[in-house]
C-alpha cells in the first residue's frame, strides 16, 4: 500500500472521530438544555404547589408525568425504580447526613418528545425530576417539610449512558408582612 493510501485512509479515520465526538458533543448539550428546561418547569410547578407535603409524599406529582412503560431506543425498557434508586445512592454516597438524608421521590417524568414541541422524536433521551426535603430541618421526615425547604434534581438520560442533570434546593419566602398600622399615641400625665 502506497503512502498516499495509508494517509487517505488515516484521514478518513480521523474525520469519522472528529464527527463522532462533535455529535457526542451535541447529543451532551442537547441533554444539558432539557435538564435544565424540566427543572424550570418543575420550579415553577413548585412555587404553585401550596402545599410541599403532598408533592414531598407523592400525592401531587407534577403535570408532566408519563408513567407509560417506556424504552430505550435500543428496546431496553426505562426502569424508574432504578432510575430512583441510582439517584438515592448517589445521594446518600455524596452527602451523608445520617437522619437527613433526602429521601428522593419522582415527581415529573416522561420521553422529551412529550415536553418539547418540535425536538426531534425518537432521541432517546428521557426526562425525570425528584423532589426530596433538605436535610438542615433536623425533623428526620423525608416526607414532611417543616422549614420551607425542598430540593430537587433535573436529569436528562440517553440509552447510551449519556447523563446530565441540574440540582436545586429551593425555599419559600414568606410573604411580607403587613404594613405597620399607626397607632394613635395620648400623651398623659
């Protein structure tokens, strides 16, 4: 084989890597945008929610929650029990608080095809958001929230391994106060 074949056919291989990683690049990105497009959505359900118990126990999922069986593109079937248990040993692993530990509970879940118009069907790509209460209440009660204080996780997962996910720990705000009323003073002896 002549030199210019053995460079032509390096060439070749090097511009078949080169697009690989380029569109394992977007494919990344693509993820990114659709964690952090779930947990706006899961935010804004949440400053809605008036109640953090229900969501915390499950009684108030979010509006996008597709339990329908479904599977990866390679025909794997999507395991939300697994999902959920992956993430609860992430957690307990990374932040070991002992009593406090979020207890992680799927709130919002579904094929990215659902959540945005117009994305190209059939990515793979499969959304879910937990809610879990924060661990600085000390009240040990994963579904209970006694200071005005959740947390929540954003994940976008792909068949091939692909994952990327966005973090939030979010608090109420009490609403202000109302105005001071003046009070009416008599000077006296």
């Amino acid at each position: 084989m002549s030199t210019t074949g053995l460079l032509a056919g390096a060439l070749v291989v090097l511009t078949s890597g080169e697009a690989l990683v380029a569109l394992r690049h977007r494919e990344a990105e693509a993820a990114a945008a659709a964690a952090r497009a779930l947990a706006e959505i899961v935010v804004s359900e949440l400053r809605q929610a008036p109640d953090w118990d229900q969501v915390l126990s499950g009684a108030s999922p979010s509006g996008f929650h597709d339990t329908t069986p479904a599977s990866w593109p390679d025909g794997t079937p999507v395991d939300l029990a697994s999902e959920t248990a992956r993430l609860q040993l992430w957690s307990s692993t990374t932040e070991p608080w002992g009593a406090g530990n979020p207890q992680w509970r799927l709130y919002a879940v579904g094929p990215i095809d659902a959540l945005l118009a117009g994305h190209a069907a059939g990515s793979g790509l499969h959304l879910f958001a937990w809610v879990a209460d924060d661990g600085t209440d000390g009240d040990g009660m994963g579904e209970r929230d006694s200071n005005g204080v959740i947390r929540i996780r954003a994940e976008a997962r792909g068949s091939s391994g692909l994952l990327r996910g966005v973090s939030a720990t979010l608090g109420r705000v009490d609403p202000a106060p109302a105005p001071l009323r003046r009070l009416a003073w008599r000077e006296g002896n």
